[in-house]
C-alpha cells in the first residue's frame, strides 16, 4: 500500500467518524432547540384557534389550510372534542402523501396519545420502509382538544451554517492527518517505499571530457552525392539514409534496454528498501573484462542512474571470494553482498548498507527478483557489449551473422 493510499484512507476514516458523531450531537442539539420553538409558539396558536373554536367546519378548515399555506414545517392540525370525535382536520400534502401515516397520526390523536401542552417526538414508516419523523404537540382549550404535527424542515441560515460546520470538519480531518502522517515519518515508525523517486543522472563521460559520439547525426551536402558505407558482413554499400535508419533502430534498441533495466532494479531496491530498511543500496555491472562499475544506487529518497565508468568502480580480481550465490556480509556486520552469477560467472553485485550491524540475511523473499535480475543485466550486457557497436552506436557485426 502506497503511503498516499494510507493517507487518503486514514482521511476518509476519521472524517466517517468525525461526521457520523457530528451527526447524533447535533441532530439532538437540532431536535431540543425546534422543540423550544414550537413551544414558545404553542401559546399563541392556542388563543388563536380558541378564539375560531365558535366558527363552522368549513371555516375552521379554511383558517387551517391558510395557517399550513404560511408555516410550510405544519403536517397536520386536528381539532377533537371532548370525546376524542374529529371536529376539523387538515393535512400538507407535500409532506403527508402515504395514506398509512395519516391514517397512523389520526389513530393516535384520537386516542389522545401525545399530552398536553407537551411536544413529542414521533417516527411513522411508510408502506416502502421510508420513515419520517414528527413533532406533535397538543393544547386544549374551550373542551376543544387541537394537536398540530410537524417536521423538521432546516431555514437558509441553518443549513448555511451546517454546511460551513462540515466542511470545517473535513479540513480538519485533513490537516490532522498530515500533522499525524508527518510526526509518525519523522519518527521513523512509517516508511514511504512508493515515493522514493527515480532521479536519473547522466553522468556519462570519458577521461578527456570527449562529448557522447552517439547522439551526433550524420552529416549530409546538400546538392552533392550522398556520402556511401560499406556493411563488413553483408558486403554491400549502405548510402547515409540507409546508414541513418540502422543507427536509429540501434539506438532505440538500447534505450528500451536501459529502461527495462531500470524498471526491473528500481522494484528490486524497493523490495530490498522495504525489507532491511538500508542507508543505501548500490548495484555494480561488469561493463568491462577486468571492472565493475556502479551503475545504480539508492540513497535516501533518491535512486540515482549512474552512467559513468570511473566514478566508482571495482576491479574483478578483488573479488575472488565471491564465487558463490548468497549473502556476503563484511565490515562487522555492517555491508552487506549479493553476488549476481550467470552460468559461473559474475556479472554483477548488489551492496547494501545497514545502519544497523546484522550476522544473518534473509534473502527467500527477494530471491525470485535477484534471478530475474541477473536475466535483465545479461539482456542488457548483451545488447550494449555484443548487438551495439560502442565506438559508433551502430548495430555491430555480430548482430548481423546472429
């Protein structure tokens, strides 16, 4: 798991956790403070329709509906009289369109179930298991009973400010994270292995500071005969163009083995970074009959391409003693090194340094990578010592009698 990945997750978890106890405080800070409020108009409503008590059904049912028309949050007003007979009843039908809710209000206004003068929290389900929840309120005068249901519907400025609250939430969530993310790093407990960056340095260059021949482009005249090649193994003439395309494919060809190699060697030292958690990893290639060169290495963060042939270099015969696959640890425990062998020879050695001093190595779970990566430095030994001409970046001799 990458480390973006964790903390893309770690994020998510704690603004789940973060919202969902937001949720049950404030859906009950919400619920008292709305209950207040009805209350404190449950005075007013009462003389109102104390004073309408007098006035026919159809008159009361009007009144009701205007009363509905200006509070949208009203679900339902039912008068009753003293022996619970329904005197007048109106409903919203934007909020009340199940008939099994209504019917489930009445039921229990009727048998008087919400008390007076008191407001009262109830939950109705739908035939389809949708539930909607109501705060119904009742109040009593001139032997008139009236109950009035309503839902809880959020204004502009409340809904302004829980979206404000939420978003605050996020980016505290974010914010915590990262300060979390960044104490943990720092104090080593969390490894990054998919962020060490691959950082190619071409370090290419010979002793007298000569330029690569291999990115010079062939000369032409214009207006004169294109200059002719003779081909050693085919024994025919190649013009410049001819000559031109030959170079190219070659040098395409050496680039896909650069790069295939450089994929392969950066999966092995992450694997190798994850398991020993080293100061740094460095891979050498045997480039020359007598040499091995650095051609790789891992320090920190950085994974470093080195092209150079005497920057950092072993000679063969210093390394009599690694004739055998395994790991070769040295300098008390400190250096540790994996021979790389191709049928008896040696092609190459990885080096790591520990920060801490160890007498035994497991290599079980990077030893399939240690194979194929002694395959991918022979591919490339082959293509850049045999197939490419070093002299003239050009396919050799060799490549055409294979």
């Amino acid at each position: 798991m990458t480390h973006r990945i964790k903390i893309i997750i770690t994020v998510l978890i704690l603004i789940s956790i973060s919202l969902t106890v937001y949720y049950f405080l404030k859906s009950e800070n919400l619920k008292k403070a709305y209950i207040e409020r009805i209350d404190s108009s449950t005075t007013e409503l009462a003389s109102y329709i104390d004073r309408i008590s007098k006035n026919s059904p159809e008159e009361k049912t009007e009144i009701f509906e205007n009363l509905i028309s200006m509070d949208k949050s009203i679900a339902l007003i039912v008068t009753t009289d003293s022996s619970g007979r329904i005197k007048a009843s109106v409903k919203n039908n934007s909020i009340i369109t199940s008939a099994l809710i209504y019917d489930s209000l009445i039921e229990d206004i009727v048998s008087k179930k919400p008390g007076i003068n008191k407001t009262e929290v109830k939950t109705y389900t739908t035939p389809g298991g949708h539930k909607k929840e109501f705060f119904i309120t009742s109040f009593a005068s001139d032997k008139t009973r009236s109950t009035i249901a309503y839902i809880y519907k959020p204004d502009k400025k409340t809904l302004t400010r829980l979206s404000l609250e939420i978003v605050l939430i996020i980016i505290f969530c974010i914010i915590a994270t990262a300060m979390l993310f960044m104490a943990l790093a720092k104090k080593g407990i969390i490894k990054d292995n998919r962020e060490i960056k691959e950082k190619v340095i071409n370090l290419t260059s010979s002793k007298d500071g000569a330029d690569d021949n291999l990115n010079q482009e062939p000369s032409q005249s214009l207006g004169k005969p294109e200059p002719a090649f003779m081909d050693e193994s085919e024994s025919r003439i190649f013009t410049a163009k001819e000559k031109q395309a030959t170079r190219g494919a070659a040098v395409n060809e050496n680039k896909y083995s650069w790069e295939s190699l450089n994929s392969r060697i950066f999966d092995l030292f992450k694997k190798i970074h994850k398991d020993f958690s080293p100061k740094s990893i460095s891979l050498y290639i045997k480039k020359t009959k007598d040499t091995m060169n650095k051609t790789y290495e891992l320090k920190g963060k950085a994974f470093l391409k080195i092209d150079s042939t005497v920057m950092d270099r072993i000679e063969i015969k210093e390394l009599t003693q690694l004739n055998k696959s395994g790991a070769h640890i040295s300098n008390n425990g400190t250096v540790v090194t994996i021979p790389l062998i191709d049928d008896s020879s040696l092609i190459g050695l990885i080096k790591i340094k520990l920060k801490e001093a160890s007498d035994k190595i497991n290599l079980e779970l990077i030893q399939t990578d240690l194979q194929e990566t002694v395959k991918e430095i022979k591919e490339f030994l082959i293509i850049n010592n045999v197939i490419i001409d070093k002299n003239t970046g050009f396919y050799s001799t060799a490549y055409f009698n294979i």
